[in-house]
C-alpha cells in the first residue's frame, strides 16, 4: 500500500480534475429542501495519515452536512456506553432494500437489520439518549465530533435540522413504529430531534477525514494520538461500513472500490484504508442508492491507483 | 499480520484443541442424505502460505465435499470467459435472505441478487455451460480446482452428487423460475447437473486452502507461482466473499470474524488474509444461517490471535 | 331465504344458547387497555328486517364500541362526499396481510390495499376531514350513525378513544408513512384524533344492526324509510365488505358463512344479508386474524339455518 | 332479479353489440404461443337459466380453451374425493399478488393461498391425481365436464397442451417448489401435465354456461337435472370465485360485477348468479391483472341492467 506523499497528493488531485469533466453528475437529494439547494459541480477529497497530515484536493473544505455519515460517530458513542448490548435492538446484517425502509422491520419484529438504516441509525440514538437529556446528547455527540477531528469550530447547520425536522414524515414512521414492537424508549420526536440534529453536523471534507482517524488506526488518533474506542470495535464498526456502508449499494461498492466507507445523502462518504489513512470525499450529486455519485468514482480511482483496496 | 510461523501453528493446534471442548455444534446439514451422515465432532483447519507452505491441524486431512464453496471456483472461471457481462445476469448485493430463497427473484425480475446464493450460483453455472458440453464443463471445473491446488487426486464425490439431484426441488424451482425470465440458457435439468457436481467436489481443508491461494495473493499462486485471474479480479471475489459469503449472516461473519470467506453446507469455509494467507476450516454442524458454527469459532479465535482481520 | 319471525327468533337463541356452551373463546384484543376488560363469555346478536322490526337474542342491548365497523359508515360517507375519486387515494382489493401492516403500502407506494385496512379507513377519514373541521367531522360522523340507526343516544366512548390515542403506535407509524407519500392531507395526530373517536363510537347490537339497515335495503332504510345512499353504491360496499371485511380471514368467513360483513376487534359483526336483513354479532374473544370468534360462529349457524347465504 | 327471457335476450345482445364499438380490447395473453393467435374483437356471452335454456349473443358459439375456469371444475372433483381435508394443503384465502406468484407459498411454507392460484391449483390437481393414473384422471375431468354440460362432444385442445407444456416454466419452479415443502404428492411433469391438459379443455360459451350451472342452483343441473355437490359446497365454490376469481383484481370485479366468478387467461370468465343464472362470456384481450376486459365490460352491464348483483 502506497503512503508516499506526493503520490497521495498527485492522485487525489488527478481524481478531482477527471472529475471535474463528468457530465453524469447524479441527483441532488430533494426531500429535505436545505440540501436540494446543493451544487452538483462541487467536489473534494481529503486524505488524513497516521501523522495527522491532512492532503485536500477541490473543494476540500467546504462546508456540508454529513447526513447518514454521523451514524458511525453515534454508533461508536453507543457501543462505548452499552456494548454488545445494543445488538438485542439492532442488527447487523445488509439489509437488501432502501436506507428507509420499512419492510423489513415488520418481518423481523420491530429489530431494525443495521445500525447503518435509518431504522437501526435511530434506535442507535435512542441508546444514546438513555443516558443524556436530549440537549445534553446533542452535546456530547458535537463535542465527540470535535474530540475526533481536534476541532472545536464544528458545529450542526440548524437550518438543514429544521429542515428535515419538518420534512421527516418516513421517519417518525419508523420512530413510531419501532415503538408499536417496544423498541424506542423515548418519544419519537424527541429522539428524532436529536437524530435529525445529529445529520446535521457540519462538516469539511478535512474535518471528516481526521474525525474518521481512529477506525483507520486501530480506535486511536494515529501516532500520539489518544484511544478513543479499544481496537477490536474500531475494527468491528469498520466491519459494518463495509458490508452496511452504502445501503442497498454496499456490495456494489465493496466490488468495484474495496475499502469500509459511509456514505450520506448529502454527497458526503468517510471511508477507511485500515492502518494506512482516513479518507472524506463530497459530491452533492446521488446515484440510484442514494450515494455520492462523483465520491463514489474519485474513491474508485484514489484507491485503484494507491492500491489501497483491503481485499 | 503476523506471519511466524511457529505462532501459526501453535495458534491453530490451539484453536482446534478449544473446539473440541465445545459441548454444542449445531446441526448437520439433513436436507442432502449424504451430508446427514458427516460428524459434527470432527474439526480442521489448514492455512497456505505465499510460500505454499501450508500448515494444518485437527482432521485438516479430512475429505468433505466443498458445497457452496464452490461457487467462488465457478465465479472465477465465468468471470474468466465472459468477464463483466456476468453483471447483466447476476447482481453483487447481499441478499438479506436465505441462500435458497426465491423472493427476491420475483421483485428483482429473475436476476439473483449476487454469485453466491443458490439462484445466482445456478446462473454462474449456466454461463460456463456456454462454452463447453456438460460433461467437459464438469472437467473443467475439477482441472481447475486441481490447477489452483495442484493435486490431480482432488474428484467429484459421486454419492453426494447424486444425493443432491434427487432432492434438489428446491433448486430445480430456482432454476426453472430463472428460465421463465429468460435468465438460464440451458435445460434446468442440465445446468443442476453440473452445479449438483461442482458442489460435490471433494477436499481436506489442505487441498481447499491450497486452493484459495490465488484469492489472496493478489490472483496468482503465491511466491514464484502461475498468474490465475487478474489482480483486480482476485480483489473483487473476495470483496463478495465478505458481503455475500456466508448468506444471510454475512454481516455477522464480517463483524466478528473480518475476514472475506465462503461457506457451503458441509461446514467447509475458504477464508482469505489478502497477501498473508489462505486457510480452510471445516466442522460439519451449522448455526441457524447454515454456515459451520464451530468452523467460525476457530476462525474468529485464529484471526484474532493473528491480528488477521482485514479492517 | 328464510323471513319467518318465529324461525327466526328461535334460530337466534338456539345459536346463542349454543354458543354458551363453548369454552374456546378466542383472546379479548389486548393492545388497547380498555378493551382488554371486556369478559368473553359475553355474546349477543340482533336481527332488524325491512319493516324495522328488530329480533335480539343473548347480550345484545349490551354496549360495546364498534371500532373498525365503523370503517363501513365512515366509507359510506367519503364516497357521499367525493365519489368515485376515493379510489384514487385507496383501492379496494384484499390484502392478503394483516390489519395493520405497513408492508404493502411501501410496495403500492402509499396507496392502501382497501378502505378496511387501518392504513385505507385512516385515508377515509382524512377524506372527510376535508370537508370540516375535525370537532365538525366527528360531530357528522356521530350524527350520520344516530341517523342510520334512528336512535340518539349513541355517543362516543371517551374512555376508550382515549385509551387508543395512547397506544395507537402503529396508526401513527401508517399516518406518517402515508403522508410521506402525500396521501394524507391533515396532521396524522389530527386525522388520527377523529379515526380513534369513530372507532370508540358505542353500540349495542340492537343499534348497529338497526344502523346497517341500509346497506341491506339498496341503501335506504327499509320499508318506508329515507334512501340513504344510491342502491349502486351500497351494493358495492357490501362487496367490498364481502373481499375485505374481515381482513386476512376474509376468504374464510366467505367460504363458512357467505354473507357480507365487518368485523371490528371489540368483537362486533355487522353483517348484511342483501334485501332480507341486516344482523349484528358481539361476542369479545378474537380469532388469530382478529376476528370474533364465537361471533362468527353464531353467524355461521343462524345464516345456514335460515338460508341466507348469498352463494 | 330480472328473469324476462325476452329482457335477457335483448340485455346480453346490446352488452355485445356495445362492445363491439370499443376500441380498447386489451391484452391477448402472449406467454402461451397459441392463445397468442386469439383475435381481441371476438366476444361471446351464453346465459343459461335453470330450465337449461341457453341464450347466446355474439361469438357465444365459437371454441376457446377455458384455461384457468377449469380450476372451478376440478375444486369441486377434489373437495368430492376428500372433503375439506383438501384444506390442509391449500388455503382458501385472497392472495393479493399475481396469478403466478412464488412470494407468498415462501413466506407460507408451501401452503398456496387459495385454490385459484397457479400454485394451489396444482395442488388441487395433484390430489385428484391420488386416487387416479394421470390419463385416467384427464379422463375423469373431461367425463365430469362433459356430464356437466350434457354435451359429449368437449375435448381438449392438444395444441394449446403442447404449447403449455412447453412454455411453462414458472409452474414448474412452483410445482418444485411445492414438492420442496413435501407439498406435492407425484412428479411435478406428471402432476402439470394433467394440469396443462385441463386447462386445454376446449368449450365455448354456451358448452361453458351450461357447465356452470350446478354452481347456480344449489349442485344441481338445475330443474328435474342431477345432483353434482351438496349445496353447501356449491356455495363454498362460488363464495371463492367471488374472493379469489380474478387474481388480483378479485376485489374490483365483485365491487363492478358483484358476482362470484372465476376467469381465465384465454378471455374466457364463468360467472354465477345464484338461483337465477349461469353466464359464459369470452373476449381474448385482458387487462393487467390478467382477466377478459371486454368480457368483465359485458358482464357489468348485463348483471346491472338485470339487477343481478348478488349484494
């Protein structure tokens, strides 16, 4: 696995430039009318190493949403305050249909099949909120994003939560009926605040890429860094982006890029080269599966050429 | 990744000893008779080395047939002959079902949703049979699994093969449905045939590991050895092998184990360590998703102790 | 078909004194705590022919609410109010699932299967919510049942409608999802407030059978009495109460008893025997689809005893 | 109801010479290369009365196979050979999917929904194939066809057979799927060779109408004629013509029609008016859900102007 430097920086701009010249750029997410304002020429790409060093390319520090890809900083939040418990609520296999599904959740009794659709992402939250009042897990969750990234200017775009605040109809669908099989304990739209707040973190592709550190190095924040989860859950919730990452795109994705990644209707995708780098890339634009269609070709291309795939 | 191969093998002697304490085993396999007969007591691992050394312990010597694990055989050789375009009549995502079922072939419009479920196999087959007779079909799978474990003693196991026609209804339903959407070329009978064979192959997990090798060691026999499928190629079956290995508990596999790997019936599994090894575990009881229960065990206890996982 | 008073009157108090004697009773529905306390050794049934005159035999001047029987009146009054431009908004075949699946709306894309399912009656009502304020909508629908049953004291059970408002997860999960489908046009509380009112509409059933009158009479009310809705249309909400009454056991109460009718889970029957009579069954004990068991039973022997099949 | 022969007489000749001026005919079914060769501005409809008086209209002379109508024939064979243990192996519920459907006999372990689907007719078929040699068992159905009918010349078209059998690869998949659930008793090619040879059998309206008619009046041929089946089971056919006769549009044809009936996919429809009537009519285009357009056309307005509806 290449980790030369200038490689890294002269293929991340590469992918950026062919990018730049798709004309298929994928649709801009339209339910949630904040992120429909979204430009689907935009694209960036950030690579962080174990040294902290972060390589950016396009538009790498613009600001976005992260959407579904909060769903991997809460579920490690969750799994580090209830453990192996969590897996009595949720899942963890693919689920084999759309993130909001709703189909599978009256086969299976109310146990959502990942903590990666929204179902299980919201169950996830639930959990958090058994040990927080709701402003207060809200604050935990920006400040883990901060301890993560090692940067306190992150903060949660409040006109994007209103937005989906008012827009979540498919949602507290499943809040409610989660709660029809017992398994929500607070009121849906209490811990739907939190999670439509938690989608709503702001994020650059350089901030993300270092918040995503510590599932490439082992739960740490690389070399120096402090031990934010034990390693071996590090390696498990890696384990899950890559067979859960991209919904009903997740084996699509391991095929044709090979590396654990999540994915977030925003255009946002955090993927893991494990024990080499951390890597964010943001296109607006989405595929058929609701993923960044641009993120997804840039990923293909940076890890091909890095020869980064963990297969 | 460690490589010692004095801790290899204490490791693995290890992990056999612990299994042979285990008081349960999960259940044979009862649908085929043959595979009724096997004992959930025996247990055996084999892992190859770049080298081709291979090292092996419990009743690694042992032949069973391989069952499904064929399928990553039979991938690689379709994907040899008609290179993507299998992706017209097969998809890669998990299935978030049974490895027999026959929902999503209804939705989904008769193309199996990935190579390693029963339906998407039975296609994997059929486009084999483009190019050769039956009988030289057959040939060709078995040369090729001799090829890739250079052993010319590896055969079919005719008794199972035949085991397996006479109560293959359910097969022949998959099969015969492919048909009505014009997704099977050759008579239903024809193809099972072939594809009751290929499953019937028999190996020791000695044979088997030898076997993968070229999965992981970047598509050829390891150290000095021949060039079988393409790098990328290699790459890509063992990203299915993560997301679809092992059915519908290919989440759970993935999580616990993180390893790519591929399952059959007989309690045989083929997982691969990209560049370091390739190991065959084999216990015949299963767990409630059909893949060997002990088999995961031992793998789980050896990839950990080896800090193997891939994430 | 079988008009005589006396033959009648004797064959209703044979099947209830038959009835009486039956120690498999079937479960008083349990997920709304008021209905919970209902005592299933209760039965009653009443009989009210063209001339108005109503036979009763057993329990039946007890109050019960009616619940989904009242999907009938509710369905009558909608097609009053739009006509056939309902079934844009719902359709009107059997769902081959239960009461309260979300399952099919997700493949119908927010279009209930029928206007009996929890999902097509909350559709209904929003209906009719269009056309008046919610305290409005309620007041026309008490007024329309008083109406049809020429009686002023029925009212609505506030205790149990409340009861409903605080477990009715599941409605409210079917609410959101159809909004999210822009098939409701009111707040899901909003239209979910006036659906659990009709459902806690109380009857004995003396009253329901004298109310469902005009669905017997070509849509008037019998003899003498004022059209209600066109002949046409009340023809075809008996059909619809035939295919669709009973929910998934609806091809089994055709196929035993053969009369249209609508079962509701406080255990009440309305049931139509087209220009002859119209009869109400109550007895608390469900079936498995949640239907009254001994209710059914009861309907089963006075229908063939009297000849009133409509096959 | 209306039983003026002169009104009849007049009603069924205007329905077909309205028909005659519609443009829209449908689909004629393609799946089966020779019901591919039908011509869509065919229309035929019989009318027999209990008398056994037979008025025809249009094409009521001409031969079609009955396809799926001859499921009503061989229910009533099977229910008289053993009785309602029949129902341990088929339900006799709606199905809410295709004619052709494999979804619901997974979820349902083998048990088709009711004897109108192509899975439960295979079962009801299988069955009568347990007291009888296959040829022998075609033998009993057109026997019991031809008895019903009065009329000896009905046959099978061996044409239409041959087509079916070579074309049918669906019901093969269900046939071998019902056997994988133990649910099929002889060799699937057995078992739907009889099944594809019933479907040939070859009648035309007025052979049809006759047929029917012990569904019409209680089992029997009608005034003075033999007694087919209890009265009761006459009932109980024609109570699941009503709830299952038309597939997935069981529910729309008994809200239009109101009348239990049971259609195929050649274009032909047997419907029942009880105590009054038994109807044949035939047009060959369908509609989507697989039922004679123009005849379910004819049919609502004959059983509308007559006052037939039986709700």
């Amino acid at each position: 696995m290449n980790v030369d430097r200038e490689q890294i920086s002269k293929t991340i701009n590469n992918a950026i430039e062919n990018a730049s010249t798709r004309a298929v750029r994928g649709e801009v997410a339209s339910y949630i009318p904040e992120l429909a304002k979204a430009n689907p020429q935009k694209a960036g790409i950030a690579v962080t190493l174990s040294s902290g060093d972060t390589f950016g390319a396009g538009d790498f520090e613009d600001q976005s949403t992260i959407q579904s890809v909060s769903k991997v900083f809460t579920l490690a939040m969750a799994l580090g305050t209830v453990g192996d418990g969590l897996w009595s609520r949720v899942g963890r296999e693919p689920s084999g249909s759309a993130f909001d599904s709703i189909l599978q959740l009256e086969h299976e009794r109310g146990i959502p099949r990942n903590p990666f659709v929204n179902a299980g992402a919201i169950v996830v939250t639930d959990e958090i909120l058994a040990n927080y009042q709701p402003k207060e897990a809200l604050g935990e969750i920006v400040r883990f994003a901060r301890s993560l990234a090692q940067d306190d200017t992150i903060h949660i775009d409040k006109a994007v939560a209103r937005s989906e605040t008012q827009t979540g109809h498919r949602n507290r669908a499943l809040a409610n009926y989660l709660l029809s099989f017992n398994n929500l304990r607070n009121e849906p739209d209490l811990t739907l605040g939190v999670y439509y707040h938690q989608c709503a973190l702001s994020m650059s592709c350089a901030q993300l890429s270092r918040a995503g550190r510590f599932l490439a190095f082992g739960g740490g924040l690389g070399t120096g860094g402090a031990q934010i989860v034990a390693k071996k859950r590090a390696k498990r919730i890696a384990a899950i982006m890559l067979t859960c990452g991209h919904y009903d795109g997740s084996g699509d994705f391991a095929y044709r890029v090979g590396v654990p990644a999540k994915s977030g209707v925003s255009g946002m995708i955090l993927a893991i080269v494990p024990n080499v780098a951390s890597i964010a890339v943001w296109s607006p634009g989405l595929d058929k599966q609701g993923n960044s269609l641009i993120g997804t070709q840039i990923l293909e291309e940076v890890v091909e050429a890095l020869d980064w795939s963990i297969f």
